[in-house]
C-alpha cells in the first residue's frame, strides 16, 4: 500500500487548466448529490486514467452511523445510491480505514489481497479491475466527509509523463469537490430542516386540535394534484408551469397554509356544537328539561290525589307534555350540531322555547334558555357565532403575520402569498386582503380550491357528517357561480378528476358517490 501521487494523461497545464475551470462550474451547477459525485468521478477518471468510480459519504442518519455508497452500476443509466453496500465505520476494510485517517491510498492487487467487502464491490462493479485508489473528501472545515474511489482495469501506470503541477491540480479538484459536496450537503440538511419545521407546526395544530389536524396534511396533497394537472394542462394553463424549486415552494406554503390556528383559542378552534364552551351546555339545557319533566309528573300525582276521577285524562295530559318536552330537547340536541343551514322557522322555535320558565335549586324561576344559549342555538350556518366566526377568520392575520416575519431566501419569498390567500375570493369578498382575482397567482388560486374541497370532505369534522362526493362538488358549484372560486382552475380540477384520485386515497368508499364529473363542470 503506497501514498499515491495521481498519474494523469499526457497534456499541457494550459489545455488542462480551462478545461478544470469549465469542471468546477459544472461542479457548482448541480443540485443534487449523485449528480455532483457523478461529475467529479468523471473528471477524475479522465485525469488518472481510471476505468470506473464510486463515492462513499459519512452518514449518521439512516442504519447508524457509517458509509454509504453511490455508483453506477454496469449497464445502469444513473448514477445513484447502492444501499446494500452501506459499510459501517467499523467494518474494517479500506475504504472505512481511508475515511478514518483521511490519508489517499493506492492499492495494487497482485501485491494485496483485498479485505472480503471491498472485493465484493469490485467483483460486482469492475471484476477484471488490477488496482484501485481511495481518495478522501474534505469539507471546508477541513473534516472528511467521504471517500472518492477509483478502479482500474490494468496496473497504475507509473510511465506516463506527469504535468509539473499536476498533483496541485488533482488536489485541487478533489478539495472543490468536497466543498461543493459539503455546501450541497448542507442546503438538504437546512431543506430538511425545514420540512421537519413545518410538519411539527402541522403537529401542534393536531395536538391543539384534533377536529382539524388532518386538514394540514391533505391540503397540501389537493394542491399539489391540482399544479400537477396545470402544469400538464394544454389550454387555459399552458403557460403555467413549476421547476423544481417552485414545487417546493409551493409545497411548504401548503403545509404552512394554517399556522395562525396555533394563536387560535381552543375553546373556538374546538367548538364542535354550537353551545360548546369548555363543555357542550346542552347537557345543562337537558338537566333543566329533566326538571321540567319532573314538575309535570309531580303535578299528576298532586292533582291525581285531589281529584282522583280525573285520573285517566290528568296522564293524558301529563304524557303529553312530556312527549312534548322530548321532542322539543330532541329539537335542540339536533340544532347545537350546526349544518349547513338553520331556517328562521327553527330559529324562532328557540326562542319561543326560551320564554318557558324551570325552577331551579334555590326555588328561583328561571329561563329555559339564557339569552347566550338563544343566540348561539341561532347561529344560522355552523357552530360559530359571528364574534367566534371574526376569531377563527383572524388566523389568517396571524399566519400572514407569522410568515412575513421570516426571513424566507429569494427560492421561497412567495411562500407568504400562497399560504395566505385560502380564503380569498375571486369577486375579492374574501379575506384577510380582499383580493381579487387578478391580484392573486395560480398557486395561491390553486390552495383555495383545495383548502375548500378537503374541509368539505373531512371525516374529522364533530359538527358535520362528511359530505359525498355529489354534495361536496355541488357545493364548490356554486362557490364557481359566486365568483368565490376560480372559474378556470375549478374546470381544471373536475375535467383532470383530482377530486376523484384524492377520494380514493384520503376519502372513505362511501363518500365516492360520483364516477363522472360532467355534471359539476
């Protein structure tokens, strides 16, 4: 085993230097790891004349901590990761012990005889191969970070005239490598980082609220089927299209779309009926009814025992107003679910029913219903009232809040536009700006129709049951009509049947009531 200096092909500095150049801007280009180990052991098969090349990086994230290998396999068109070949850091073969003292060796085999792991790798890569040689890679603190290794298919050649700087210029391609490996490292670790940020925010809005948490999850799958289908779309989206650092963009404004919820009281985010505070009162509305059937019974028996031959029409009547009793509570247990609608007939019910009077402990004649139950069981559409309703939409203020004040690098500075523009309209009757539909991008169009579909769809929901496909689509129909959703972008997302792949994956068989969605269109 021997300390190599690398031999190269016979050249001048002055071919060789432009052509470097040209390599370490290649270099730079590559946003991808394989991609950038696959240049540079292209360069630096060319320079030492070596037949094949595969890299290993230092991992502690995966199996443990050790060595992961990325090759292209013979006959393979990528470049990409062997994941059977992982070495552990304690494995005890050449590569491991390259990467631990951080020294470059030549191996020749008819001197050597190759520990079982490496030779497996090279039985499989290059069998024929003679020599190989190990380079270390280092970051710019100067740590190693992985292993470039070069195979040959003949001896080294010891023979070749070597440029006079030629060793500086090896080195020097292997150190630009290993920094542009390290700099590329580190933008997936902070993208990681970052995909690991949002989804815990999506987790402390499951933890606060379990009614909604889901929705954080499945929005986020909504608006990327639907950029999808805009991105392939020929017509009104031809134009429209996303790169890879757009998908990403658009994919963490998704998952940030909700944030301001974490502001959010609990006791509106969790209002699941209409009367529910800390606790559903209705229970405490069912007790004064449980009084009120207990005074009527008492006055049977009273009356009963005064008048006895009235016996058979007093239990008439004592049943009666208890059938009537059970009925009117049935009435308000079905009303503090919410819905859709709650017509004025239902609504003056209540408050008729508020004029009764109950008894309580203290021997105090008492309302029915208080003046906050009336005006809660009122509540026209859902379980929120208007102040509730004015608090929920406040999230929105919160989120944009939230995400204007980070400092988003230029690839995501529109992250803050997608996520906040969910519960714009396209007539700009919505909020929190009241944009239009002019003032608005087709990503932030894209999240609204999504946002819409899944609330409408979800199973989570305690105040509703979750609509079917045909509900669900009539409903966003009519948002169409109203000018609330994008007419262009609603066409899309019936005609490409995003509604149709999602419910497949997300919804239950029950809720798959529609194959054709012309009817919607």
């Amino acid at each position: 085993m021997t300390t190599p200096v690398p031999h190269t092909q016979t050249t001048t500095d002055e071919s060789l230097l432009p052509r470097l150049l040209k390599v370490a801007q290649h270099l730079s280009e590559q946003k991808d790891v394989p991609r950038l180990l696959d240049t540079l052991l292209q360069e630096a098969g060319s320079l030492c004349g070596a037949d094949a090349g595969l890299a290993w990086l230092y991992d502690d994230a995966r199996e443990g901590e050790g060595l992961r290998c990325l090759c292209r396999a013979p006959g393979a068109a990528q470049f990409r990761e062997a994941a059977r070949w992982f070495r552990p850091l304690d494995a005890g073969g050449l590569v491991e012990a390259c990467f631990q003292v951080g020294e470059p060796q030549t191996v020749l085999l008819a001197e050597q005889t190759l520990p079982e792991q490496d030779h497996a790798v090279m039985e499989a890569l290059v069998p024929e191969a003679q020599a190989l040689q190990l380079w270390p890679l280092y970051n710019h603190e100067g740590r190693v970070t992985g292993v470039l290794q070069l195979l040959y298919r003949k001896a080294v050649p010891r023979n070749l005239q070597r440029l006079e700087h030629g060793h500086l210029i090896f080195q020097s391609l292997l150190t630009y490598g290993g920094i542009a490996l390290s700099n590329l490292s580190q933008v997936q670790e902070l993208k990681e980082l970052l995909d690991a940020f949002i989804k815990v925010l999506a987790q402390a809005i499951d933890a606060k609220s379990p009614h909604t948490s889901a929705h954080c999850q499945r929005v986020p799958v909504i608006t990327e089927l639907l950029a999808q289908a805009a991105c392939e779309d020929e017509g009104d989206f031809a134009d429209f299209q996303l790169d890879e650092e757009g998908w990403y963009e658009l994919h963490v404004a998704a998952w940030l779309h909700d944030c301001g919820k974490l502001a959010t009281p609990d006791s509106v985010l969790d209002k699941s009926t209409k009367l529910h505070t800390l606790h559903d009162r209705i229970d405490e509305v069912a007790s004064r009814f449980a009084t009120l059937r207990a005074e009527i019974r008492f006055q049977y028996e009273k009356e009963s025992v005064q008048t006895p031959e009235l016996e058979p029409s007093l239990r008439e009547r004592m049943e009666q107003e208890i059938d009537a009793l059970t009925a009117d509570l049935a009435f308000l247990e079905r009303i503090n679910r919410g819905g859709e609608r709650m017509p004025p007939e239902d609504q003056q019910r209540v408050r008729d029913l508020a004029q009764r009077t109950w008894t309580d402990a203290w021997g105090q004649c008492r309302p029915l219903l208080t003046e906050d139950e009336v005006k809660n069981l009122c509540i026209p559409r859902g379980t929120l009232t208007p102040e509730e309703r004015q608090i929920i939409n406040g999230h929105m203020d919160v989120t944009l809040d939230m995400l204007g004040s980070l400092p988003f690098p230029a690839k995501l500075k529109r992250v803050p536009e997608y996520a906040g523009g969910h519960h714009e309209k396209m007539d700009g009757t919505g909020f929190p700006l009241g944009l239009t539909r002019e003032q608005m991008s087709i990503p932030a169009r894209i999240m609204a129709i999504a946002d819409v579909f899944e609330a409408l769809t979800a199973k989570e929901r305690p105040y509703k049951t979750p609509l079917k496909l045909s509900e669900a689509l009539a409903i966003m129909q009519r948002m169409r009509d109203n000018h609330h959703l994008d007419p262009d972008l609603y066409q899309l997302f019936i005609r490409s049947r995003v509604w149709r792949r999602y419910g497949e994956m997300h919804l239950d068989p029950v809720q798959l009531d529609v194959e054709d969605g012309a009817a919607f269109a």
